[in-house]
C-alpha cells in the first residue's frame, strides 16, 4: 500500500509526489498534466489506454518511458466498495479500450518485467529517434 494516496478530491497534481508513482489519471484529455508530471519526475508507473498514436503517447510515453506492458483483454474496473464496476445491466462492465502499464526509471522497468501479468512487454531500446525538428522541450 502506498504511503500516500490521492483521489479525485484531493487533486494530486497540487499534491507533493514521493518515490516511487502510481498514476492512474482521468481518461482522456485530463491525463496529459498526469502524464507530462511523471515523464518529467521519472520514477513511476502509469496506467493508460493503449491509444499509441495520440499526442499524448508520443510527447511522454514513446519519449521518455524505459518500458511499456501491454496488457492482455479488457481491464474490469472496480468500486470503492471493492464491487465490480458494471454496465446496466448489472454485468461487469470491461474497460472502453485495451490498457498499458508505462514504466518510467529501471526500478519501474524490472516491476513490470518481472510482474506476472498476462500481456506483452516491451523494453526501451530507443524505439523512437525523433528528428530534431520533432523533439520538445516542455520541461
């Protein structure tokens, strides 16, 4: 269990972050101020969708992540209350898209090489050499 926990309310991006991460941000375009954070603090894991061809992929995944686990199926999320998230019906409800787990730093790298998970994982081996004209600075 984390030290520290941050949910929706207590907005933790205006929260100090410690160690090791775990970022599970908002879907979708509330995720890039999460994500742009942990490329730039470099020590965590992130879970996203596998959406590899957004903006927001390549500005701070495919650029600054050390590992990606792509995982196999559809996540099914859970309540607070540890039930099941589910859809009308009252059926598990599966995540909308397939689900990656981004590894920033070798600690992060070897959790997910060595986890267990049901999936695909890919280390860093400079996947992506982007040409000058195509490389930022936002930090």
């Amino acid at each position: 269990m984390a030290k520290n926990h941050y949910t929706i309310a207590d907005d933790g991006l205006l929260r100090p972050w410690f160690g090791r991460k775990w970022v599970n941000p908002p879907y979708g375009a509330k995720a890039e101020p999460f994500m742009q954070r942990l490329a730039r603090e470099g020590n965590g894991i992130a879970l996203l969708f596998a959406r590899t061809e957004t903006q927001l992929f390549f500005d701070y995944v495919w650029a600054y992540a050390t590992s990606l686990l792509f995982l196999e199926g559809r996540l099914i999320f859970f309540n607070v209350d540890g039930t099941p998230a589910t859809d009308k019906d009252g059926k598990p409800s599966p995540a909308g898209a397939p689900s990656v787990l981004i590894g920033y730093g070798p600690e992060n790298d070897e959790a997910l090489r060595c986890s267990n998970l049901k999936g695909i994982y890919i280390p860093r081996r400079d996947w992506l050499r982007l040409p000058e004209s195509r490389q930022y600075s936002f930090f």
